[in-house]
C-alpha cells in the first residue's frame, strides 16, 4: 500500500474531531497513511489540545495512521494528496465584528454571501491563494478541498487567480436540506435525490425523487404546511415561508435564503439576537471554549456529544465522502462548489457553481441543468456579481472595487450605508488586510 | 407617393401634441397620409380635446395629413405601417394607488420596474396582447412602437406571448442620459456617443466617446465632482452617487438606478414627496389638468411651452427618428428595447433588452457588446427575471406566480410584505385586473 | 408487484433473440410483465418466426413473461412503460439501395451518416413520428428507446417535431469502443472509463482512465502502434489511422469516422467490396436468412452462436442496461444519445448529442465537457447540420431542402453529383416516400 | 493639423497604386501626411519601382503626404497610426508551390482555406506576430488592417498569439458581391444592402435588401436564372450553381463556396488549368511582369488600366473606407474580420469572423446575426476549426498539429494523402518554416 497523505489546514479548529472520525469511520476504503494538522502561531495551543485529541482518537481505533502537528505549513503541504482548509483569519473575533458592525446601520451582516462575507473574503482570500503557490510548488497535484468560507467567493478567487485548477469547494448545506426533506417525507435519505443548482449559501433544490419518482410539489406542499418540520440550520433563524411564494418558486430555496427573500424580518431577528444572546460569533465563542475544556481531557478519545451544538452537522461526511470518491474514482454524486464549464447556461464557464456532480478521481464532473428557474436567476446572479467583484477587491486591494461589492451586495440598501459600514469594517479589520493599507502607506 | 399610416393607441393623452410636432417636423422624409387618433370611451373627451389641437398643429403646417379620432381600435389598426401605444390602463388615478400603496409598508412603489410596475404590468399587458392579436389580423406588417410602461415587460410580453415580432420598445432615458453627459461635456450633442446596453430603466452608458474617444472616466470623474451639473429626470430625485462606488462601476448609471443603488434614501424622500406635495402621479394630474385647460383653446395650434412640464423631453425624438429610420432604411444608431439575440450574453437569446442597435427597414438590428461588466449583470438579471415572471402572471392570471414576481422585485424586503402589497394592490386595481378575479370567481 | 409492458416495434427482427436474452438475464431487478413484439405486414412471417423463438426462450427461463406477438401497433403501445424501436422501413432491400446508387457516382452510401443515412432518415423519420402520436395518446409517459439508424437524425427529429420527450438514441458503438481500448490496455473493462462526446456514429472518446488515471496518451500510442489491436466494427473496414494524425487529434475517434477522415480509402474498399462480396446489406441478407433457418427450429431456445457474424455485439447490453437504469434509478453512466441542454457549448441546447449521461428514472442527465476538441468541432458540426436539415425534409417532403442535405454531407463531392444520386434514390425510393410524392402530384 | 502616419508592409506588391489612388481621393478627409512602403531585401528593386510611382501620383494630385520607401520596418512602424500588410512571404512562386503540389495528389491546392492556404499561414503567421511584437513597442494604438491571405487565419493568429487588439483583416469579396448582385437586380450598389457573416472566404450573404426591402428570394431566383450574370471573381472559375441547392440553401454563397460546394468539378477545372495556361499564381507571375514594366515609366503617373486584371477589384475602397471610418469615427456599415463577441454564436466569442460591423475610431463592433443558417454551420466551423490548428500549428511549428489542420481541411479526401502533400509541401516550402526544421535539428 502506497502512502495516502492528508493535510488539513486550519487544524486548531474545533471541527477537528468530526474529520477524523470520519476518515477513522472510512478508513478501510481510504487508508490514510499521514494527517497533517496545521496552524498559526496564535492557533498553537489550539493545535496542541485539538490535535492531542485526534492522535488518541486514531490509537484508539488502531489505526498506523500518523498524525502530525505543525505550524510549518510548507513542510506539511510537500507531496500531500489532499489539502483541506478550514482556518478562520481573525478567529471567531473577526467573525463577531463581521456581524455586529452591519447591524450598527440596520444591515444583516451575514458572514458568507452579506457584507460580514465580503470582509471574510477580504481576509481569506490571499491566505488561499498563498497556500495555492505552495501547492504548486509543493504537491501540484494534490486537490484543495476548501471549506472556509465564503466557500463560493474563495472557490472563484482560486479559479480565477491561481493556477490551482484541483480545487473542491464544499459545503453541508445540501447535504443536510437532503436530510431534512427525506425527514419531510417521512423515508431515509438514500431513497430522496434532489437536483441541486446555484451557488455557494445560494443552492436550490429543483427537484426532489423519492425512489425515482419526482415529488417536488409534495415537498412544496409538506414544507409549507401546518405541520411542517423545520428546515433550517442552527445558526438561521426557522422563519416560515409564506406558502404561495414557495408553491410560485416551484424550487426549495436552502436555509441562506432567508436572508434574501425575507430581509425585513430577518434583520429584526439578528437585532434581537444581537440584544440578547449575542450574535452567532459570540453563542459559537462560548460553545468553542467548552469544547476545548473537554477536549483538553487526555480520556477523552471520541468526538463529544457537545460538538454537535456547533453547527457543522454532516462537515465530516461531505468532506470524507468527497475524498473518498475522488481517490477511489468512485463515480457517484455529490454536491459541490466546482468550475461551471455549460452547467449552467446563464452562469460564465469559467465561474464557481454548487452543483450536483460525479466525482472522478479527475474531479467533478458537473451533471448540467441547463439553465436556473427563470424566478432565481437574478438573486443567483447577483451573488455571482458579488463574488467576483469581491474576489477582485481581496487581490487588488482597490477601496473602490471594495465598496462596489459592498454596495451591489442584496442586503446593503445603498452606496451610503454600503460606504459607512465599508469604512469601519476596513478600520476594525485592520490587522488582517494588509493588502488594503500596504496601498494607502505608499 | 404611397399611403403611410400611424395608428396612436391613447390618442388622448397629454403627450400627443409632441409626437405630432415631431411629424410635422420630419414630414419631408416621412410623409404621413393618415394619423389616427384611438382611444378609450372613458378617455373620449381628453382625446376629442387633444385631437383636436392635433388637427389645428397639422393644418397651421399646412400639410396633408388626414387626423381621425376614433374609439373603434379595430378600424384604425386596418392597414396601418405603424403602431405606437402610450395608453395607461386606469389612467394616473390606478398609476397613484401604484405609488402611493407600497409606501404604506415602506416599500417604494416605482411605477415601472418596482411593484407599481408589476401591477401596471399586470393592467397593461392583456391589452397590449389585444391589441397584438389585432395586428395580426389588420395590419401583420405593422410596427409596434411601445412606450407604455413597464416598457421592458411589456417588449417581454409581446415577444413571449404575441405572434407580433415587429415590435420595438422605446424610452427616452437614453437620449436624456446622452444629452446630459454631452452637457457634462461641454459639447454638442452630436459630438457625443455612448454604448448602451442593459434593460429598459436599467440601462447603464458603458462607454463615453466624445468625437470618437473614449471620454469615460472624464465623465465619471465630472458626473461625481463637486461642481457637478444634474443627471436625472424631473420624475427622480437627483440624489448625489457615492464617488467612490461610482469609480468602481466604471459605468454610467441611468437615473433610475437611484432606486436599488440607493434604495434608502430614495425611500425617504418618495415618503416625504407623498406627505407634501403628492406622489408623482398627484403630480402629474395637475399639470395634467392645466394642459388639458390649455389645449382647449381653439387659437392654440403648437405644443405649448408648459408640455415640458410632463416630463417626457425627447419622447417625440425618439419615437419620430425610429419611425422615421425604419421607413426609410437609415441605418442610424438608436437606443431601443428588442430581441436579444446574442447581443448580450447572460442573457437569455429570446428576450428583450434596451441597446444600440442599427435601425432599418426590417427593424432594429443591436451591435452586440459581449457582455454586460461584472458588477451589473446580477441587477440586470433580477429585473430581467422580475419581468418574465411579472409577464407570465398577467397572462397567466395566476396569483402565486404574481407574489412570486412582487417578491424577487429587488425593492421588496421580503415575501411577507410582498403578499400584503400584492394583496391591497390585487384589491385596489380590481376592475383592472379580470384575470385574477375571473379565476377565483370560477 | 406491478406491470411492467415493453414494447419492441420491429420485432421481427434478426437482433429480437439479443434483446429477449438481456431481459431474460436482468428478470432479477427487471421484472418485466408483457414483452409485445411489433411489426408490419410485410414482416408477419419473420415476426412469427422470431416471436416463437423468444416464447420458448422465455418458457425456458422459467419466467412469467408474457409474449405477445402483433400487428396492431396501437393495441401494443397502449399503457406501455419502455418502447424500443429497430425496424428497417424497405428492409434490407432498400439498404442495399443506400449503399449501391451513391457508388455508382463514386461517392460512399454510409447507411447512417452518409446518402445512403440519408434516405434511411427519409423513409424512416415519419414512421417514427407516426409512433411519436400513437404513444402521446396511448402511453404519453413511456420511454422510447430507439435503435433504428440514422439514430442521431431519428433522434433530432424525435425533439424537433414530435411531443415525446422522453427519448433516448442508443448505438452499441461506445461500449465497443470502450471494449476494444481495454483489451489495447489489456484491462477488464470495468477498470476504464472513456469519456464520450460527439453525436452518433460521430463520436469521440475524449479521454481514457484506467482505474482512474488518465491514460489516453498510452492508447492514442497503442493504436498507432506497429502490434496494435483492431479496433473497428464488423461493417467497417480496419484501414490503420495514420499515427501523426491521431496523435494531433489527441482523441480516439469512432470507427465511422474512417468514413470522414480516410474518404478516398474508404470509398476504394467500398467499391472492391461491392463488385466481390457484395455490400453489406446484401451480405447481411445471406446471414439473416441463414438466422431464419435456425429460429425455426423448435426445439431451439437460446441466441445461436451465428448470430454475433449480424454484428450487433453489445447491442443486447447497451439496451437493457439503459431500461434496467431508467425503471430502477440507478443514476449510473452510459453514453447516449439525448437531448443537448449546454453540455457541449458549440452544440445548440435543443439538438440531439452523443454522450455520457447519469441515467435516472426522469432519465439521462448529460455529464457536459465544456466544449468538443477544436479539431473535431467542425466535422461534428457538419454532421449535426445534415442530420438536422435531413429531417426537416423528411418532414416537409420538400425536394430543395433534402437536396440541401444531400450537398451538405461531406461525403459528397458537389452539387451537381449530389442532385444525381438525389434524383436517382428518390425514384428507387418512391414506393417510401409518399411524403416527396404526394407533393409532386398535388 | 496633426500627424496622420499610415504604414504599408508589403509596399512594393504591384496593388500599391490601388491604395495610393484611394488616399489620394479622400485626402480631404484622411489628410494623409506620411505614407512608408515597407519591404523586404528580397523586395528591394519593386519597391522602389512602384514606390517611385507612388511618389509621382501623390506629387501629380499636389498633396502635402510625404512617401517614404524603406528595407527598415521599425523605423516606419514608430508612431505609425495604420499598419497595413500585404506581403507575400516567398513571393509568386511560393504561391505556385501551394497550388501545384496539392494537385499532384488530386487534391485543389485553394492558397486561402485549402491545403495551399495551411502553407500560406504556416509562412505568413510567425511574420506577422513580429510585426504585432514592433507594434507593440513602437506603435501600440495603431490599427493593423491586413489583407495577407489566409486573413481570417491571420486574423485568428493575431488575436489568439499577439497583445495587439486593435486588428482588422480586410477583403474585397463581400463588396464585390455587393456590387454583382446590384447589377443581377438592375441597381446601384448603394441601393443594395447585404446582410453578411461568416469568414473569410467562407461568407454569406444572409439577406438582401433593396432600398430596405427584403429582395433575397428574388436574387437567388436571378442567381439560378437561365439569363444569369457572373457571380465570381477573376481567380475562381465561374462553374453555376444548381438552382434547387441554391434554393434550399437560401442564401448567397460566395465565389469561394464553389471549392466546397463542387469539389469534383472544381478540381477537374483547375487540372485543366494547371495543364493549360498555368495555375492562377503562375498567370499572375505574367501579369505582375507586365504591370512592373508599365511602373517604372517615369512618366507614368496614375494606376494603369492593366491593373485591373490583376484581380484586386475594390480592394482599395475596402481598405481605404475602413481606415477613413476609424480615423473619423463614421459609424457606417462595412464586412470586417474581427473578434466575434456573441455576433455569430456557434462560433467562440474570442474568434476571428467576417461580418457587417458599424465602424468607429474604437473599431470595428459587430452586428449580431444570432447564428448561421443550420445548414451553412457545419461548414463554417469546419474552416473555423482549420484555422485554429493552422494558427497553433504556425506557432507551434509541430507537425502533428500541421497535419491535423491538413487532415481536417474539407478539400483533403483523407488522412494519408494528407500527409504526402504535408511531406512535399514542407520539403518544398523548407525555406519559409524555420520553425518546423528548427525544431527537428534540435
Ligand atoms: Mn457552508
Ligand atoms: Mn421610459
Ligand atoms: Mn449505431
Ligand atoms: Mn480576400
């Protein structure tokens, strides 16, 4: 058996553990022979505790994989086979202002496709596209599964701006709407297929088989009910679709788009939560410091019931399911974030979408849909808008092509408010957008 | 010298003295035999007034052309070359309701592409769909010149729906637009040409050449400097643009994009203009009052001076010089609303759009601009989806594809306030609106 | 367990004891109730030769398989769930036709693809069309799984000018390739995957995996090599590639695609073969009539061994693997022939393809490539405008547009050749072209 | 009055009087101040014979343009404004190579889209990109208006392989055709206005119209007619169509279709010539003797009558309208080869095309057709896909892709006779291909 080397980047984080179980749980199909845990300096006892756990966790099951913990990242990216991202620039600290400073102007912040996104992306995306040049350099052939979001945006900056063409972008949001409505319908999710098409936080499902046959309308009718179930995810409020929307969509929209279609209360709520709890950065702080203190206990070799309260529920099988396939050539379907290439006919080719595929040991391959449902096409271009010219201000570090994301974002209601927030989010973020300030120095 | 014959479907309107002076100037190359005059029984008086001082305009120019009034639709259309339709179904009292409704849930109404513009969308389309089936019947070869607004939605419907393919929508934003800059500018009109593409109020003037070079970013740097000349139109509030974000579209925005690019502060001042001086349809019946007391009097035989109050400056301009370029071949450059066909890539081939194009015989032919930039193809797109849907509903009838379209309208904040909009509205506009009522009575 | 009624119009056919062998051996997941073998008068005694032949080998199976054989081709279609269609209107009298009147102008018949497709196209798209009818009234939500050549004309024309959409075009012609490269690598072939993409009998493997890893240098050297395999079709003559050009092709092409690249060779074969042996229809004639013997033979009740000399090798498996995965969802891949919808770009969306698709109980979905190879984009092209003008005259019946088809196939040196063999097959046809006579006599 | 430099490579071809003589007539609007003729060593003694006579029409007209002849092609492109190029790398006698050669194997040599047109760009392309390499440094906002055939794979070339976007590839075809049809319908040219699109040499005329009516029926009608006038040019012999494929086709081939259209019978048409008064380069070796002797008379002072024979019919009208349309931003209609954008959709938008372009100082933009008649489209993107691997393989100097481009060219019968005239072609052309033998020496 040859070597099967696994660097995950981001390696403090507290999703560690899900990982690991999985690639424990998977280990027969895909017999890793290395994983490397990496992080920063201001990660490195995160590191230690987190990776502590996941090397008592593989002696536990016997397994002869390595486990490694570095902050070298070069070292660790040198002939990797699989280069997972799932670190975080600015902690859950950015995160909490990416939230609280819209909210300040009466704008949802919204951490992935709203203007907390756009200053996630900001942060992130050279921090990927370093890592891509030593990826080139170090395993060209290595794939980048990337689950740090903006998931999309940071899929399109890698597309468009390095020369790392082996990247997946992934996320658990299909995933789980598969669950929830294989729930609705009352059967297990391998009997439910959906037809999901968009982007990243912006997918729909526009058709659902029950053993074949398409229920779509029954999903519709079920979703939109008296009694129906919930169908959202813990960090999105369960607000209710008003059910003549729903039926006029005729496509299930995914958890984010309630950000869009219902604006309006949405902010109301994150106002509220903001006044109480704290928003999702601040609830995530206090549930990340209990994980860590239980992780810290050197018995403890399995992932704890705790970490379910995170929020990354079906992470670990997305992220195992879709190595797995790729490295046994598996030819099945699974919904990812790769290069659109037709699949979509009003996205460009060479653009970022979420789409079901068949994974090939040569990648995805997407199973086109022809074109959106003409209701979804605006709002889905719109975020594609968004992304790119995002993406384009992470590189350039231009303030003008900053704002104009900012300002063409859906939840920003004008050029005004859009440069308010623009101009306290750079201040705040500072520290993590030298790209921005190195310009203004010279 | 053969018959030409101009049918104008609400003859009776405030506007019609200034497409007669536009004939009446141009009539050495377009030599009209027969103008008629059609309108409503409700709206017989207005015409009988301002027909009248259409024949007196006609007979001070000493020309011969035979002006008939009449409410017989069917026998105007009878053999006609061309077509042009300015009719307002429930005239400015339905175009209030249209404004004045939204506000109370603080959404702005937007006679055109907001949800004033779905249910005058949803009034005018079954009409114009009449008229198209006419059409077919008495006058196949016609043109259609269509400036009643949604203009975009209307163009969509008659592509979509009718079996009528010669047909052009028209707008006078784009010469306006033209003008201004050329004011900017300090230069004659003439001197000016901008590219323009996108749709109807949503059209952007991406490129600026000044005696063929490119002046753009001269232009974008004086529409944002301090001793900046206004660059609007009497109907919105020429609130400044953002410099900044400006620079970053490195596009000219038309006025109308005030309303999704600075939706708040649009807001706010639509709801101060309606608690003082009225909406803008209130407005508009005053002055409308005032030029029909005007155009009473037997010794008025030109366009009086008060029309510009209107605000339709170029209207006549437009509509005369596409009439005018399609009967005689001219192969000129106009700014028009037809089929895509290729001309802008995202979107799809089969609708309509608002861009130059070579104006002949056999119609408009658009100079195709690959694609739309970046940042505006997601705006764009959501309109073009707001009138497909909006267009589907009014021939439909159907109420949940109507909330559908009123939902996706980028103005509404959520699915919620949708359904209350679209409910009152549905209510206020009943009479308007048989295809909805029809339905639920069945 | 419920009805499961396949319906094979041209049941009297040669291949039938093929297709009953696959069912027979599938009866596990495909528990097929009612097997109704069709055919026409002219066929009645062939049909019943064969039919009888199928029941015994139903009976003995030891399956609970109804045969039903028939000449009522509405009493067959009613309510039923797969319709396979493989017959040869003229039978292969008229093939021989195809293939002896073009060699009379130098020029090769090529029974699908060429003049002698063609007119096979003629004779056969209104017949199909016909079926097309009888299945939207008798069993509107069928599959029709169509056999009969030109498969990608028959398939265009199925999309084009019928209401069925639930059609799929199938061609042993993949499988076998993908067979014959295996054996190049010496591989079973399930360790390889090609990727497929072109239209019928005008396809190309793009790429080759063997388990997973992208081999196709290593088969473009071994086909070119000097101990190379054959890799061609019973019908086509195994002229050796010239190994500069398949190396610049960088594809492996199909074995017709002799007839297009290697003309003037193939033309010579064509021309020796037919003074010697005879063409290949009339070779057929002798094996299908040796066939007939032995189906009569009652005590016979399994595929003879004669039968793989009528060259139909995986015809069998790539049918009832695609019923087996349409009845029971099995979402894996088979290539096609289906409907475009983006999945290669310089294709238009609503024309018929041959490709890999993931078959599904709502049917194939195409896994798109982005675009073919720039090389072959031109013929394929090519074929796609014949294929497409070619059924527009089968259904119009109009002399000028078949004459059109008949130049623009690039096996035909010019016009005035083209309008010869036009005029000559025309007559030699007439009896099967009501549709080109009725028009001439009205 | 500022500097208005125009630049001639190719200056000493016996065409230069053309061009001069167009300068000279439009000197009012295109003050002209420096003309350079540029040539080779090779070309040393006619560039100074015709160069001298250049310079004896502009004194005879008495305007102020300074002719300069120069051996140094970076002085003259420094600061140049238009770049034309009409050089003939090998002269004459290259051209009689790639018409005889091609012959031997019965195959047409055709020095534009056929095998002799694959040797001219292998040639022509590496010289070009040079130019595009001292533009780029020397001039890099001129306008490069090349007429060297093959000028669409030229053109191609330039816009795949150089940083130079501001290129034209110009022909006379589309105005010849122009100006024959007006005669077939009794009219003047500028009454006639013909929808074109396609590429170079491979262009139709999609519809015609007359004082802006629809007239195409009628001119295919005329075209087919027993009275029919000439449709051809000098160099294409003037074989008639067959009336029913003209009919089905419904539209306007040009004169070069006849190579594709009627293979069989042009071939037999250029053997004969062949034999008898020599190939058309070998005619044209006569004709540019004669036209040499009748330049150096230094008292000749216009372009001679005998011109005309020499087949450049309107080919300084085509050259001379573009450059005055640019330089003054005209905005009228001419047929250009430019990048495609969307205009023709089967055909890549970052391909060169040939088709009616409203011109202006920004270039040339394209008038959108849509896409090609079904039938054409097959055959268009065949000489799209010839160009493409001509041009890499120009580039590329590889012989496999010198091949494919062979193998795939419509007038080559098949793979093996592709590679003879490829093996003699190179041999005999070795002079001109460094880049093929470069390669193999290393
Ligand atoms: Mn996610
Ligand atoms: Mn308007
Ligand atoms: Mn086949
Ligand atoms: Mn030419």
């Amino acid at each position: 058996m040859g070597k099967l080397k696994i660097v995950t980047i981001g390696g403090g984080s507290s999703y560690t553990p899900e990982i690991v179980e999985g690639f424990i749980k998977r280990y027969d199909e895909l017999p890793i022979t290395e994983l490397w845990l990496v992080d920063v300096e201001a990660g490195k006892e995160k590191l230690e505790i987190v990776g502590n756990m996941a090397k008592r966790m593989v002696e536990k099951a016997g397994l002869p994989i390595d486990v490694h913990l570095t902050l070298d990242r070069r070292e660790a990216l040198k002939d990797a086979d699989f280069v997972t991202t799932q670190f975080r620039v600015g902690l859950l600290d950015a995160r909490a202002k990416d939230e609280r400073i819209p909210l300040k102007y009466n704008v949802i912040g919204q951490e992935t496709n709203g203007p907390g996104g756009l200053f996630k992306g900001l942060r992130t995306i050279p921090v990927i596209l370093d890592i891509c040049k030593d990826m080139e350099e170090l395993c060209p052939n290595a794939w980048l599964v990337n689950f740090t979001n903006p998931a999309g945006m940071v899929t399109e900056a890698v597309l468009r701006y390095s020369n790392i063409k082996n990247v997946v972008g992934l996320c658990n949001v299909p995933i789980m709407m598969k669950m929830q409505v294989a729930e609705l319908l009352g059967a297990d999710g391998d009997r439910v297929h959906i037809d999901f098409a968009g982007l990243n936080h912006m997918v729909f499902g526009l058709n659902v088989y029950l053993d074949g046959e398409n229920v779509t309308d029954t999903v519709l009718d079920k979703m939109t009910s008296d009694d129906k179930k919930e169908m959202t995810m813990r960090n999105i409020k369960n607000l209710d679709w008003e059910p003549s929307f729903i039926k006029g969509l005729k496509a299930i929209p995914c958890p984010y788009h309630r950000y869009y279609y219902k604006t309006s209360q949405m902010l109301e709520a994150e106002l509220e939560e903001a006044d109480n709890e704290g928003t999702r950065a601040e609830v995530v702080q206090g549930v990340e410091r209990d994980l860590f203190e239980l992780y810290k206990d050197p018995n403890l070799a399995h992932k704890p019931e705790q970490l379910s309260k995170r929020g990354g529920a079906y992470y670990s099988d997305a992220a195992c399911s879709l190595i797995n396939s790729i490295y046994n050539d598996k030819r099945d379907i699974q919904t990812v974030n790769t290069i659109n290439n037709g699949a979509i006919q009003s996205i460009p080719n060479d653009s970022a979408i979420e789409i079901n595929c068949v994974i090939t040991k040569d990648g995805p391959k997407p199973i086109g849909i022809g074109d959106l449902p003409v209701p979804v096409r605006g709002l889905v271009q719109q975020i594609k808008s968004f992304e790119r010219v995002g993406a384009e201000a992470a590189v350039t570090g231009d303030y003008n092509t900053a704002l104009l994301a900012m300002t063409i974002n859906p939840l920003v209601p004008s050029d005004e408010i859009a440069k308010k927030i623009m101009d306290e989010m750079l201040e705040a973020h500072k520290e993590h957008l030298p790209q921005f300030f190195k310009k203004i120095e010279a």
